[in-house]
C-alpha cells in the first residue's frame, strides 16, 4: 500500500490517492469489477482536477471582491438594460472577442457588473485578469526598467477576458499611452477587454492626450463592442447613513 501511495504522488495522482481507501472498502463491499473500480479512481481524479483548475483561475482573477449579478439592482440603475446584460451573461462575447465598455460616475454599479461578468466567465471555464488600468500601467513601465516588458505583456494578454477598471481617474503620459495601446491592439479582435470609465469616450482626448493614439484606441474598443452609459445616482450615496 505504501509503494502504490508513493508512486501516486510521485505520477501527481492526487485525486485517486485521497479516495483510494474509500474506493477499495467500496469495491470489497459492492464486488466491483477491475473495470469499475479503475472507473471510480479515474472519476476521482477528474473531479480532483477540474476542482484545482477551478481554483486557480479564481485566484488568477484577482478580483478585490466577489459581486454577483442577482446581487446588482437594476431598478435603481433603470439606465442599463437588464435583458442586454443577462445575454452578455451568457458569456458569447467572450470567443467573439467583443469588448465591453461600462461608462458611469463612481458608485453607479460598473465595477460590480464588471466582476459579475467576469465571475460568470469563469463559471464557463475562461480565464480572466482583474486589474485597474493603473496597476497596469505601473507594472509595464516598471517591467521596461528590468528588462521583462514582453513577458508582463504577455500577461496581460493571455487572459479570454481582460477586465480593466477605473480608466479616466488619471491622465497618462505618452510612454504610458503606448502601452495601453499595445495592450487593446494586440487583443482586438481576439480577446475581449471589459472597461470600466468615469468618463464618456467623447472626452477620453483628455485621459490620453495623444490624440491620434486616441482615436487608434477608440476604434478598435468599439469596433466589437457593447456599450453601457450608467446615469444613475452612486449607490453608495443611496445608502449612506445619516447622522
């Protein structure tokens, strides 16, 4: 029992070395034959696997927080359409490489339905990277500095959905800009990118201030594109307690 224990770590066959106890007082018990058996370890181990894979791509995500779409009021936001955002629930926009731009003053909801998408992405079996468009960029700039610029674009481009949050809180300069547009050009038309803004695209000029830069990242955001203007009140106004 020892030697077949090891030899399950040592081919990584966790699945079946935590339930082969369970599954041999199993087939003793029911006469199970070679065949089922070795069907119930292989079933372990599958299951084992699938529950790891499902894990790690969660904490891959790196979301702040957990927010799920029952969880979103849209009476309170009567601005998005429900109907449009449970048919992006369905996660179709994800293999079309259709982008998704939520645009809304702080507190309207774009986060929460950014990571609700990006939840029900995963559900599906697609990775997904959370990050602010800040974050990014710092890691970019810095990643110029020692020499691993394409590997840290290539984490940002491996992802099936890329979801970057709070564009237009800051303005960025010009080496920044070009990263941002490396980022949005190499996924167009492949992978998906969910933006979450402050500010309406008429005025992203002023986030980029390359104006041709500008009018290259906009195009191909667009060009396969959902897009959400939030005009309601920030929720967290609606419950903020008064003293």
């Amino acid at each position: 029992m020892n030697n077949t224990l090891n030899l399950l770590r040592q081919f990584r066959l966790a699945g079946i070395q935590k339930t082969l106890d369970l599954r041999l007082e199993e087939a003793k018990g029911n006469n199970l034959s070679y065949l089922e058996f070795l069907d119930l370890l292989l079933t372990d181990e599958k299951v084992n696997r699938e529950d790891n894979r499902r894990k790690r791509i969660y904490h891959e995500a790196h979301f702040p927080f957990q927010k799920h779409l029952d969880e979103f009021d849209f009476t309170f936001q009567p601005s998005i359409k429900k109907r449009e955002i449970i048919e992006l629930a369905t996660c179709s926009f994800v293999p079309k490489g259709e982008n998704i731009i939520l645009v809304g003053q702080p507190g309207t909801g774009k986060t929460h339905l950014s990571i609700s998408l990006g939840l029900k992405a995963l559900g599906y079996g697609y990775t997904v990277l959370f990050t602010t468009v800040w974050e990014m960029i710092t890691h970019l700039q810095a990643s110029r500095a020692d020499h691993t610029y394409k590997r840290k674009i290539e984490y940002y481009l491996k992802p099936d959905l890329l979801i970057l949050d709070e564009l237009g809180y800051k303005t960025m300069a010009e080496t920044t800009v070009e990263d941002f547009f490396e980022v949005v050009s190499r996924r167009y038309e492949k992978k998906p990118i969910i933006i979450t803004s402050n500010r309406d695209l008429t005025s992203w000029d002023k986030i980029f201030f390359d104006k041709i830069l500008t009018g290259a990242i906009i195009d191909r955001l667009i060009h396969h594109c959902h897009t959400f203007i939030i005009k309601g009140e920030s929720y967290r106004f609606k419950n903020r307690t008064v003293s």
